[in-house]
C-alpha cells in the first residue's frame, strides 16, 4: 500500500477539488432523466456507519427513494458488488477496492472523497502514547489486534505501519506482523459479545490489549468501553487513509448523492464524524 496523494491545486491558501468536482458534474449531466428512477442502493466502508447514516438523512430525495445503506469491510463488500449486489455508489475506506471494479467496468472514474487517521486503541493501563508507542506495540506481554488484510483496508493499512515500523526498528515489521491477530473484518469474524461492535467485543471479551484501527471511530468506542484511551499515530509510523468513491450505475440519484458528498455540506457531515474533508476551505 502506498501513501496516496490527492489531485490538488493550492491556491491562495485554499484547497481547490475542481477536478473532482467537474468529474462528477459531468456524471451528473449525463445521467439519463427518468420520471421513476430506482432506490439508490449505496455500498460503504463500515468505518462510514455514522456519517454516511446522516448523510442519507441529509441528502433531497424523496421518501423511499433510498434504500438503507449496506456497511461492512470494503474489500468483503467489493466482492459483493462483483457477484451481483445491486450497488450504485461504493465508497471504500480505500482507494483500491473501487479501482478494481473500475478497472473491470470499463474504466469508470474513482474519486477520493476524504481522508482519516490511524490510531492506537488502547487500555489505560498499556501506558501508550504517541513516544512509546512502538515500543509497546513490540513488547511481547501487549496484546496486539487488527483488521484483516485483503478483506478491509484497515488490515491492510495497519500492514502499512508495520513495514513503516521497519525504517524505525530493524526488524519491527516481522514481529509486529507475527504478533498481530486479526480479530475483526474478515469473512469469519463475527462480533465476539453479541450486541455489540466487533471492536467493542475485541476488548470486552478481554481478547488485546491494542487495536490499530481509524481515528474517527475511537470517541463512540471510549464512550461504549470505559478504561480505554487513542493515541494518535506519531508521523513516522502513520500511512494517511485515502477513501475512494465510484458511481456504479446509471441511476440519476447516484450521481446525486456522489456529487452530495463532495459538496460543502457532505464534506461538513464528515468533519463532523471525525474525518479529514479534502473539500474543506
């Protein structure tokens, strides 16, 4: 995995995404009209739960005319989208889970639409912060987990940090990757308390002591488990999360939404549940 870089212009101090923005003003113009069109179906990284729920609820459409969204880990849920799930809008908590169903539709257009961080989940009682961080991640009585790679992007982000942890400690990445258990975000992984997230359950059911995971979900998770605390990955180990969205389909309303989720208020709503908008003055 590598470090992705967005399309940008700087100018004037402000982050320009007029090259997104014309890419989907033109899906939006050719899209054909229809007096009936069918439900939006959209298809979004789990990590999206909470802000692509109230994007929906804040995107003009009428009543019905958008189906409950499907969540899950991106890369499960790109291999749905090849088998016949009725998508109409992908977006992954990476950019190469939609350039793959690009790449075999034709070559349709991918867009990154936000960015997150990784962070480091942990009990209090770890002692992590920000300048110990790997030392404790390599301590052999720290219990490590992850996500898994090649299902969901966050596997293979926290993958990324290893091999970054590599340039800082000669032979970090070996250990790391050894140790890691990849408890949550693959095809059989389901939560381990029922009732509750898989990270949750991770460390309800006392299974690690830190999990690498995304920034933007670590408030709710120290609301639902008290005694846990996020350490923000120092810059030598962190790999910037890039998210991509695809338009799958011909349907008015999903070059709606994806031109919705560029504008100045999607990009707000992800602000608002922990993301770093690339759209944002």
């Amino acid at each position: 995995m590598h470090y992705e870089q967005p399309d940008i212009v700087l100018a004037g101090g402000r982050v320009q995404v007029a090259s997104r923005l014309i890419w989907l003003a033109l899906i939006l113009a050719l899209a054909p009209r229809c007096g009936m069109a069918e439900s939006l179906h959209i298809y979004a990284a789990g990590s999206l739960t909470s802000a692509f729920t109230a994007m929906v609820k804040a995107f003009h459409a009428p009543q019905g005319d958008v189906a409950a969204p499907v969540f899950g880990p991106s890369g499960l849920l790109r291999k749905r989208i090849e088998h016949g799930d009725p998508a109409d809008v992908f977006a992954s908590a990476d950019m190469e889970q939609p350039r793959i169903l690009a790449r075999e539709r034709g070559g349709l257009p991918v867009v990154m639409f936000t960015r997150n961080r990784l962070c480091a989940l942990a009990r209090a009682s770890v002692g992590l912060t920000p300048d110990n961080l790997l030392d404790r991640l390599l301590d052999p009585k720290v219990r490590l987990a992850t996500s898994t790679p090649g299902a969901d992007p966050a596997g293979d982000y926290a993958w990324a940090v290893f091999a970054r942890a590599e340039a800082v400690h000669p032979g970090a990445q070996a250990i790391l990757q050894a140790k890691a258990m990849k408890l949550v975000g693959g095809p059989n992984t389901p939560p381990m308390v029922p009732g509750h997230g898989a990270v949750e359950g991770i460390f309800l059911a006392n299974r690690a002591d830190v999990m690498l995971g995304y920034c933007s979900g670590s408030a709710p998770l120290m609301r639902a488990v008290p005694g846990l605390t996020s350490v923000p990955l120092p810059p030598s180990l962190d790999v910037g999360p890039a998210y991509g969205l695809i338009v799958l389909s011909d349907n008015p309303l999903a070059a709606r939404f994806a031109l919705f989720v560029m504008s100045e208020q999607g990009q707000a709503i992800l602000r608002q549940h922990g993301f770093d908008p690339i759209g944002w003055p």
